[in-house]
C-alpha cells in the first residue's frame, strides 16, 4: 500500500514565523498535493506537483509556497504564518500513469493540525 | 471551475439504519472519488466511481454521469462510520490535474 507520511502531527507557532510541512510518499507517485481543511468549505487545493521541481498553484495559494527537490518528497511552506492559516493541512499523492482508471486514486496523509497564535 | 455540492450536511443515524448521501457536481467528470475521513483526520478512497454502480461490503456507489450526480449508500450503519464522506471529482477538461471536493457530509452513527 502507498504510504503517505506528515511529518508533523500536531504545530503550534506564532504570528510572523516560518513554518514548514514536510510529506513523504514512498510508491514513486509523480503528482503530489498540499490541501486544507476548515469547517464547512471542504478541501481546498493550495498547490500541487506533477514532477520533481514543478509545481502548479491550486485554489488558494496566497501566502502559501511549496517545495519539490526530490520525487518522494513535497513541503509545504508559509513564509510568515497568520491566524487565518490556522487548518488542518493534508497531503496526497496518486500515479499520474494511470489517469483514466481505478488506480487513479488519491492516498492522503494523516494530517497536520496547524494552530497560529 | 466546477461545482460539487454535498447532501445532506450533517445526519445522525441510530446503529442499523440505511442511509444515502448525494453529490450533484456541475460540469461533466471523468474521475470520481469518494472518501471517508475518520474522526481523526485519516482520510480514505472508498470508491472511484466515475460511472456506473460499485459494492464493498456494507457500502456502494453509483455516478449517473449524465445527470452529474453520485450515490453513496451505507446499509446497516456502524458506529464506525462516523465521521465525513467527500466526494471528489475531476473534469474532463481538466483531467490528470486535480480533484475538487465537495463540503462534505458529516455522519454521526449512535450505538
């Protein structure tokens, strides 16, 4: 099974910092995903990468950058963390070989529960 | 971009009721998904679906793609099908990019 790790379960930072979410997936998944949740709206996409050193914006990705230096690995940066990024962020990847069938499917993370103070 | 709308928002269920949660998405797809998330955060693919009827045990789907909606029926509900069910979906003219997820319904199973 893909196994898609979050390194950070649980982070509590302050206004201003810097703030970095590391995910691993271990199948050699070429898209990856950075998603957050809040009460009510759902998912949101932030960004994604379809290769190593690519990345596309999603539906919210003010205040949000992103990082792929390697294929297994895709971070998740916010440069000066604010109250209102305070979510649930959540990582995914799926094989882009396989658009159109039943192995096109998402495997998230567990999870990373930012609070901003 | 393409509208998913979840129904209903929340559902309380006594343990052993049936239950049917809808999705309705505006733009034809050509990837499905429905997941549950725990409720502790852990989400998981239950079905990709984007046409036709599946079963899985106590839970099956069924996307009507050209009436662009989708049907998740949970039969005999446990408790450990709290928690809420998204659906996902992707469109043709977007395909092989991203999903979008709809808000969600938020399912309480009481024993």
């Amino acid at each position: 099974d893909v196994k898609v790790t979050q390194s950070s379960r649980y982070l509590v930072k302050r206004t201003g910092e810097k703030v970095f979410l590391e995910c691993v997936q271990d199948m050699d998944h070429e898209n990856m995903f950075w998603y957050r949740q809040d009460p009510g709206l759902g998912l949101r996409l932030i960004y994604f990468s379809y290769d190593v050193k690519m990345k596309e914006k999603g539906d919210i990705p003010e205040g949000y950058s992103v990082s792929r230096e390697k294929k297994e690995r895709f971070s998740l940066i916010l440069e000066s963390a604010s109250t209102n990024q305070t979510s649930m962020y959540l990582c995914a990847s799926r094989d882009s070989g396989q658009v159109f069938s039943g192995a096109n499917v998402l495997t998230f993370g567990a999870g990373s529960r930012l609070t901003v103070l | 971009g393409i509208q998913v709308e979840q129904s209903p928002p929340d559902l309380i269920l006594q343990e052993g009721a049936n239950s049917t949660l809808r999705c309705n998405f505006s733009d034809s797809v050509n990837n499905l998904q429905w997941f549950h998330q725990n409720p502790w955060g852990q989400l998981i693919n239950l079905f990709y679906i984007p046409s036709g009827t599946k079963q899985n045990g106590r839970l099956s789907a069924t996307t009507v793609a050209t009436e662009r909606y989708s049907l998740l029926y949970i039969s005999s509900s446990q408790t450990t099908d709290s928690g809420v069910y998204f659906c996902a979906v992707e469109p043709f003219y977007n395909a092989g990019n991203m999903l979008t997820f709809g808000g969600g319904t938020r399912l309480m199973v009481k024993p």
